[in-house]
C-alpha cells in the first residue's frame, strides 16, 4: 500500500494579519518510508539530532492562542534542514552529534536538488508570500522561530540556559523578548545562547527576517524542559504568549 506523504510544510492561521509569523523548522522527525530512516535505527529518530524536541507542539498552541499564522517543517531535520541556507553544507547532514547517517553520505547533486525542490524551497517560498500577504494588509511583519536544543551535545560542555534568544542584529522585537524573559526569577536566559547566530547567520528568522529588514528573533528552549511534554507546552506557551500580547500593544 502506497503511504501519502504529508506536504512539505504546516500552516496554520493562514489568513490571519496579526504581524507575527511563528516558524519552526524542527518540528517534527518524520522521513519519506522509501528512505527507510536514512538507515538509523528507529529509536534515533526520537532524540534531538531528528527534531526538537516539544518545539511542534508549542509553536501549535502558541499560534492557537495567539491567533498568529505558523509554519511547521514536516520532515526530519536529517532528511533537509529547513534551518539552513540552500548553501550551506549543514543543509543535509551525513553526521550529526556523532551519529552517522548513512543513506547522507556521498549525496548526489541531483538527490541534494530533489529535497531542496520539493520541501525546503515550497516552506521558504510560502513564508515570503505570508509576508507579502500582510503587508498588502497594512502590517509589518515579524518573524519569530521557536527551536530547542539538547542540555549537552556529546564532548561539548553542559548547557546552563533555560532559553536563549538568537539574532543577527539587534532589533526591537529581539530585544524586548529578552527583556522579557529576564523577569522570571527561575529562568537562565541570555542573547545568542547557546549559538550565535550572528556567526551562522542562518535560518527562517535570518533568511526572511533579517535579510529583508523585518524584525525578527529565535528562541531556543532547552529540551530538558518538555520532558513533561504537556506541562512544558502549556508553560512556555503562556510566557510567549503573554510577551507576543504585550508586544503589539
């Protein structure tokens, strides 16, 4: 039996004009059944090198409750990085974290073509057109990418944050989403933690936000912090939701 593969991408809220879109590139571990996992053992595909882990479902939520239109990458991280310029060799990974993937290794042009085509190219293109969408509406837009990371890649050092929230260039959106995290007294939160993205200057919130002068941040929520995964979406969900209300006043 043939399986239907799901698109490339989830929207939700297409039509609406609040100003923020809300990315996430990592939301979900699934690989096309004729790739047979890209020859990984099934249970890799529920670790961080496949998603991020609790980042799907906050960004659903976070779009329900706040009415924003969202984006969700629906294919694994390891199959194409949607959080990648179509340039850039981290785009297809035939390692990561020291895991080995094997169907990755010696990639042909032409299979490298074939995924940029038909599932990283249709998110971006999709994006920009939502863009377009709201400033014939009146609206500035703003991009605003949720991520998670692992509390320890292996051989790196531990990861002390909470959260930490990324840009290339300071704007007024980043910044007030720092300030605003700040104010919880049990949250480690600090700019461009724990990657620098003015050093990879990559991803949905650099590609459409900063190359195009829009505001824009990344947030990266440590992955330790869904590890009750219902309780860890409803708490970040009310943090970035009460900050995304404040800040369109």
């Amino acid at each position: 039996m043939q399986v239907q593969e799901p698109d490339a991408y989830e929207i939700i809220n297409k039509d609406n004009v609040q100003p923020v879109i809300l990315t996430c590139e990592h939301a979900s571990t699934y690989i096309p059944q004729k790739y047979h996992n890209l020859g990984l053992a099934p249970e890799m595909l529920d670790t961080h090198i496949a998603r991020d882990k609790g980042c799907g479902e906050l960004t659903r939520k976070l779009a329900e409750r706040s009415g924003c239109t969202a984006f969700l990458a629906n294919y694994s991280r390891l199959f194409i990085d949607y959080n990648r310029r179509e340039n850039e060799a981290d785009l297809i990974l035939a390692e990561s974290d020291k895991v080995a993937v094997p169907a990755n290794v010696c990639l042909s042009e032409a299979e490298r073509e074939y995924r940029l085509e038909n599932y990283h190219r249709p998110y971006y293109r999709a994006i920009f057109a939502a863009i377009e969408r709201l400033r014939q509406n009146g609206r500035k837009p703003i991009i605003f990418s949720i991520h998670g990371f692992t509390p320890q890649l292996k051989g790196g050092a531990p990861r002390p944050w909470h959260a930490g929230v990324l840009y290339v260039k300071e704007n007024p959106f980043a910044e007030a989403l720092l300030k605003h995290l700040q104010q919880y007294p049990n949250f480690k939160v600090d700019a461009n933690v724990p990657y620098d993205l003015r050093q990879f200057n990559t991803g949905s919130a650099a590609i459409c936000g900063t190359d195009t002068g829009l505001e824009n941040a990344v947030i990266e929520i440590r992955d330790s912090e869904f590890d009750d995964i219902t309780a860890g979406v409803d708490h970040w969900c009310a943090v970035l939701n009460r900050f995304l209300q404040d800040y369109r006043v």
